[in-house]
C-alpha cells in the first residue's frame, strides 16, 4: 500500500510541474514594427516568416516561456529599394546574421491578463535584454480541432543603435522602434 500511494504522490508531483507546450498558428498571427522617418511620419514594416512557441507549466502562463525567431530577408515595408537597403551589411546584414531571436528570461503578472515579459533579442549579432508588454487576449478550446488556443498581443519599444542598426541621425531615421506581435497558440 505504501509503494502505491508513493508511486501516485510521485505521479502527482510530475504532472504539477508538467510543461505544456504551444505552437503558433502562423495564419492567425503577424509581426511588425514601426519607426519614424524625417520625425514627421512613420514606416511601418512587416515580417512576413517568423514562428514561435510557449512553454509553461501554469495554466494562467505566469510562468511561461516565449520563444521568437523571425527571417530578417522576408521583411517588406512596401518599397522595394527600402526593403533592400534594410538587407545591407549597414542595415540588417542579412548575408551574417539572416535571422532575429527573442527567448524571454522572465514573465512578471501585473493585473488581469497582462504581463511584462523579459527577454534576450537577438539582431544583427547583438544580444540585449529587452522589456515588452505582453497581454493574454483569451483562451478557446477551436470547435473544429478541439485543441485548445490562447491569443496574444506583445509589444515595446528597442532602439535600433542598441543593434547596430543603421548609422543614419535620428532626424532622418528615428532611433526608436517600436515592435508588436499578435497571434494564437495551439496547445500541444
């Protein structure tokens, strides 16, 4: 009796600190980012192939982790001569370092269902730690599939020079970028 009930506290104690894991759903899901230009309008571009992935233990993804990789070569802004001088040794150097990397560090619940989520970015080479604002849209179970989904929206502001991103001034170029992120997430 004693090895039965120490095998299901065991069994117990394992699925406590279970990790579920969460796919993105890429048709339901983009990536931008903004920055101004002249300081008096903004351009807005686009990632066009990035994934990414949760894992967590919790149910209400207090303890989650956010995984992001995105290719800098399928970035568009709707300007053709742009979108290549983005892919330039100045600019992204898409030749060495074709790919932007985000794994949060740490997730703090503020109220309700929002969060700020830490993490390391990756651009061009350069790791730095970056705050972002990261809010839980909602949770449905899809009536197709079955699976369960969770929606939800990240954003915050970089500094491209952080990066080594472009040396033109800021009054052409501003330093600020800000980047934002929505999708659902298919659990595992």
């Amino acid at each position: 009796m004693k090895k039965v009930l120490f095998l299901m506290a065991f069994i117990f104690a394992i699925n406590l600190n279970a990790q579920t894991n969460w796919k993105l759903d890429p048709v339901h899901a983009k990536m931008t980012f903004t920055v101004t230009h002249m300081t008096i309008s903004e351009v807005d571009g686009v990632f066009r192939d990035f994934d990414a992935a949760i894992t967590a233990s919790k149910e209400d993804f207090s303890d989650a982790v956010f995984e992001v990789t995105a290719e800098l070569t399928t970035v568009t802004t709707n300007n053709e001569k742009r979108d290549a001088d983005l892919q330039s040794e100045g600019m992204f150097d898409t030749a060495k370092h074709p790919k932007l990397t985000f794994k949060s560090t740490g997730i703090e619940k503020l109220e309700g269902n929002k969060f700020k989520l830490t993490g390391d970015l990756t651009i061009k080479g350069v790791t730095k730690t970056v705050s972002l604002d990261l809010t839980l849209l909602g949770m449905r179970e899809n009536p197709r599939s079955k699976k369960m989904r969770a929606g939800f929206k990240v954003g915050g502001i970089i500094d491209r020079t952080d990066f080594g991103v472009g040396k033109m001034p800021a009054m052409m170029v501003g330093n600020d970028v800000e980047l934002r992120a929505s999708g659902e997430f298919v659990k595992q």
